[in-house]
C-alpha cells in the first residue's frame, strides 16, 4: 500500500464537495485539503493569477509528500491543469474532463450546457473537453457567479436561489439541452433548484462526483491505493479558519471541527 495522502485544493470551501465525494470513493485514504481563503474567489481573476496560485498550492501540498493532487476548482483546472501536470511529478487530476466524458455518456441530443465561473466560461475549457470527445455536440455555456455567495450563504432553495436560477438558466432551458454540466463545486448545493427549474428531461452532471470515480481508478491504475484501514481528511486554509469551519460543514456533508491557517 501506498500510505502517502491526496492533496485536494480549491480556492475556498467549495471544493469540500470534492472531498465528500472522495471520502466515498475512496475511505482508506488520507486526504489533505487547502483551501486558498485568503485569496478567495478565483472565478473573477484573470487566468495569469490564477495559474500563479494553483502552482503555489500544488507546491504546499507535495511539500507535504502528496503522492497525487486534485484541483478541485474549475477556474483553476480551466486555466492551470497542463502547467501543473508539467511541472509536477505526481499525477494531477482536474475537475473538467470528468464532467465532460459525463455529459457526452448522458445526453441523447447532443445538447450540452455547461454552468460556472466568468473565469471558467471564458476559458472556453469545457467547450474544448467536450468537443474533444464529440465534435458533433452543440453546447450552451452561462456564467453564473451570483450562485456561489448563494451556496455559501446557505440560501440554496428559497425564492432568492429560485429566481436567480431562473434569470441565469432561462436561455439553457430554451436551448433544450438534456445535460446540463455543474461547472463550480458550488454549484451541487443548489442541484434541487437547478434542477426543478430545468425539468426532469435534464440531467445534471456533477464534476465532483465524476471526479472522485476517476481519482479511484486512477490510485489503482498507478498501484497507488491505499487498500484498507481507516482513513483521514486535514485540512488547511490561507486566512482565519473561523468561516471556513463554521460554513465548510453545508458543503462537506458533515462538520469541519478544525483547520490549520497556514501563511501566504
């Protein structure tokens, strides 16, 4: 077995869907997550920063002997994911191109949207991931930024979230795609709202949870898995833990008792 852990970062707690989704993905494994606080949010900065930052946290975290990092933030896996598998020895697994294979499996009328950040929206990355996989598909990109204070506010299924849905999606709905990508690791917290407002023939596709499948897959494929015992989760964040402890529990799936500040 391979008892070094899995660094996870995102730039603040929405990666911490990620996360849940890896505890049950793969539950013998020790997994390490920063959360870049201090810097927080990514979706509204320019791709330059962005990748200055990603390479800074892929740096903290194999410091800490990581044998493989997940980029749990769309923005940052739209704009830094090459950079950071060539300059890194560890396998780097982004958020992006498992949603895209989901979307291409889910949809029957080659009609994909895709949700996220300015940041992740302009990069054009999903548009790129899922025409690599069928150049035939039509896809409907919308950047949704007033979503992410909504899912850490907690307001994810009150008339506020319902009608900020509405005003993003009205234009996807017309489209009539029948896969819709939750382009931000937010954006599973508001999948009931989504989803009602979209109708039953979308599917939403989660990056998070397409993510842990392919983190598990690849530990085995590299003979990196840790096979049994139980496993941990730490976590680290760049400014005072105090917001990220007492909101990272709505996006975790559980509560967040600690986390370690660590200077930038």
């Amino acid at each position: 077995m391979d008892e070094r852990g899995i660094g996870i970062f995102d730039s603040g707690v929405g990666g911490l869907t990620v996360l849940h989704r890896l505890l049950e993905a793969v539950p013998h494994e020790h997994l390490l997550y920063l959360g870049d606080t201090a810097r927080h949010p990514y979706g509204t900065k320019s791709a330059a920063v962005v990748s200055r930052y990603a390479v800074e946290n892929t740096a903290f975290l194999t410091e800490k002997g990581v044998k493989m990092v997940v980029v749990a933030c769309n923005s940052a896996s739209a704009v830094a994911l090459e950079a950071l598998r060539e300059r890194f020895e560890v396998p780097v697994i982004g958020v992006i191109e498992p949603g895209a294979r989901a979307a291409v499996a889910a949809t029957h009328c080659r009609k994909v949207g895709v949700i996220g950040t300015e940041a992740t929206i302009a990069s054009g990355s999903y548009t790129r991931a899922l025409h690599a996989l069928d150049a035939t598909l039509e896809i409907y990109t919308r950047a949704c930024p007033l979503l992410v204070p909504l899912a850490e506010e907690g307001w994810v299924d009150n008339e506020v979230a319902r009608q900020a849905v509405a005003l993003y999606l009205a234009s996807l709905r017309q489209s009539r795609i029948d896969a819709l990508v939750l382009g931000c690791t937010h954006y599973p917290l508001l999948a009931k709202a989504i989803a009602a407002y979209m109708g039953p023939e979308v599917q939403l596709i989660d990056s998070a949870a397409e993510t842990a499948r392919e983190v598990a897959a690849t530990l085995v494929k590299h003979g990196l898995a840790r096979a049994d015992g139980a496993g941990s989760a730490s976590f680290f964040v760049t400014d005072v833990p105090d917001r990220f402890v007492k909101i990272g529990g709505r996006f975790l799936g559980t509560t967040v008792d600690s986390a370690v500040r660590i200077e930038r």
